[in-house]
C-alpha cells in the first residue's frame, strides 16, 4: 500500500519480510513471530506480540514503512524509528518484574501506568506530540483480580497516566485497539506519533468510548473511533478496534456471523463519517487493510466467509487469535488506509 503522504503497511509473511529491503522500514509488529528474529540488526524496532497462532496459519510481520530518511533510538524502555513526520515506538513491561507490596496497586496498573507515562515523554521529548494510533495487549485482558476485569484496571491505568502526563481524556484522543495476549506475556504497546495533528472521528452509530456509561467501568477507555491524517498529497485513515457494538450495548452475543457483519457496517460508517468530515477524503471498503481479531480459532471460516461476501475474495485480511476486551465480543476489526486528495482539494 503506497501512500502519498510517506507512511505505508504491509502484511508480510515470515519469508516475505526476510527477503524485504529493511532500508525504510519505521517499525514493526510480529504476531506470534520466533522471539527475536525480525530484530535482525536491533536498528528497528519489533514489537514482539505474543498472540496464539491459529490453526493452519503462520506468524504476520505488520510493518510500517515510510519514504522519508529515518533514524533509530531508544529513551528509557521504548524503542523507537522515526522520520521527520512520524514516529513508530514499542515498549514492553513484563508484570511479574515489578515487585509487588501489600497495599500497592496490581502490577498491570504500575505497568500500564509506567508504559504511557515513557511514550509520552518520548513524544514530548521529541517533538512528535500528536498520538495517531495506539496498538494495547495484554495478558488474560478478561480475567479478574481482586474481583476487577484486567481490561478495567488497564483503562484506570491508562486513564491515569494520560491524565498525568496533562493530556486529553475526550475528543481529541488516539485511534487505538485493546485486546488480549497469551499468559505470562508481557504488556505491550506499540503506537505510531505524528508532527501534526489528525482529525478525530467517532461513529454515530456507536456512543464513543470515552463517554461510556458505567457499567463498563468506573474509568472509560481513552480512545477515539478513527484518527485521519491530512499530509502533503493524501489522507491516511486509521480505524481503532471496532466491533459489534451500537450505542454502547454489545449486539448479536452468542451469533458471530451477525457480529462479523455489524462490525462491518461500523467500519462503514466510519470511513462515510471521515469521508464527510474532509471533503477530500474518499475512502472507500476496498481501500483498507484488515486486521481481525478472534477469540475463537474454530470461528475464522465463519468470520472469513462473512468478510469474502462484504470485502470481495481480494480484500487484504489478516485474522489472528486474541481475547476482546468484553467477554460477550467474538470478533474485532481494525483497519488502516490511504487516499490521494481529491484532485480539487
Ligand atoms: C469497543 O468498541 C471495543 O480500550 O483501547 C476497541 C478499540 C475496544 C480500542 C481500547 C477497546 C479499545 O469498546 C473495544
């Protein structure tokens, strides 16, 4: 995917990022990647997602290229590539190292905590001040401590830190997806700054998260539905997590084709939402990446099967096995693209 304003992904197979020039590559995610083979020289960063692999499938390398020179470094924990727009960093904090003390909060909230509270003195410190999209996994994301679901303490913990480090709640907030990782992996986040800054979208078919009721917990996650960025020759589109969710209720539990396909008329709604908000946009369904989300490895024909009839067989799709942050969700999509401006804009 060659993009106008000098950001691209790619999907790769194993072999196909060997065998790929690494020369501008900003950054990378592996997903159930051997540890510590993509990080070839150490000069890019690889953030190492530990997903289980389903069955009949191979590891994905994410990579995010960009067309302007780039440069490599580290500050504290997060490991980072940037060029003179954008910024891609990782970093990664295994719980089981924090030493825990009776009365002290749980390890994921001072891991939690401590990673966003490095990303955003990276980006202060760098001069990249404006989160466009933030990838989250964390181990047993639904399991519960001390009677709290993990996904929970995680959006205190985020909350917390953004509000420490005097950044935005509501409104102007990152794209982002939350999901699960395998047991005894570590919290990872990896994200990707910019110089300026996008415009948010939310859906209005969906209430946005950040205003949740509630019930979904006592602090809301802190995302955004979409972030579009406005550079040079073209727009580049981001779709957070996206899943079968209208208003703020979980629809279609139990029926993962239904779930597959609201999910679908979600992104939809999205890309028409970005499409009116910058009359220059013209996304379009075919225009996008996919990255789906599922909880249950014996799902993926069903949920294949529902994309194929929406996106067409030519669709890029990669499906990977991770844990949604409400136990009731069995899909989740996010989505990533780029158009030229329209030619009068
Ligand atoms: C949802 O719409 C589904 O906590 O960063 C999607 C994307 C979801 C991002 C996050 C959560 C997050 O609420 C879950």
């Amino acid at each position: 995917m060659r993009t106008p304003v000098g950001l691209r992904l790619d999907y790769l197979s194993a072999a196909e990022y060997q065998s790929a020039s690494p020369a501008d590559v900003l950054g990378v995610a592996t997903f159930s990647g051997p540890p510590g083979t993509a990080a070839a020289d150490g000069v890019i960063p690889v953030a190492e997602v530990n997903t289980p692999l389903l069955p009949g499938t191979a590891s994905v390398y994410e990579v995010w290229r960009s067309d302007e020179p780039a440069e490599s470094g580290s500050r504290n924990r997060v490991r980072f590539r940037r060029s003179g727009n954008f910024l891609f960093g990782c970093i990664a904090l295994a719980e089981s190292e924090i030493a825990g003390a009776p009365g002290a909060p749980p390890a994921l909230h001072v891991a939690t905590v401590e990673a966003y509270r490095e990303i955003c003195a990276t980006l202060d410190a760098l001069g990249y001040p404006h989160l466009l999209r933030v990838w989250n996994y964390l181990p047993d994301i639904n399991r519960d401590l001390d009677g709290t679901e993990r996904y929970r303490l995680f959006n205190r913990a985020r909350q917390d830190a953004l509000s420490a480090c005097g950044r935005a709640l509501t409104g102007s907030v990152p794209a982002a997806s939350a999901l699960g990782a395998a047991s005894g992996s570590p919290l990872l986040v990896y994200f990707l700054a910019g110089r300026t800054a996008p415009t948010f979208i939310e859906n209005p078919r969906q209430t946005s998260a950040y205003r949740y009721p509630r019930q979904y917990g006592s602090h809301r996650p802190v995302f955004s539905r979409a972030t579009l960025l406005r550079q040079g020759g073209g727009l580049t589109l981001f779709i957070s997590g996206t899943a079968s969710i209208v208003g703020h209720r979980s629809i279609h539990v139990g029926d993962t084709a239904a779930q597959t396909r609201e999910t679908l008329t979600n992104i939809a709604a999205l890309i028409e939402e970005a499409n009116r908000v910058d009359p220059a946009a013209r996304f379009s369904l075919s225009s996008l990446a996919f990255k789906v989300y599922v909880r249950r490895p014996a799902d993926v024909p069903v949920i294949r099967a529902e994309l194929a009839a929406v996106l067409g067989s030519a669709a890029r799709v990669i499906c990977l096995q991770a844990d949604i942050c409400r136990q009731d969700l069995l899909v989740e999509i996010e989505a990533t693209g780029s158009c030229a401006l329209k030619a009068d804009s």
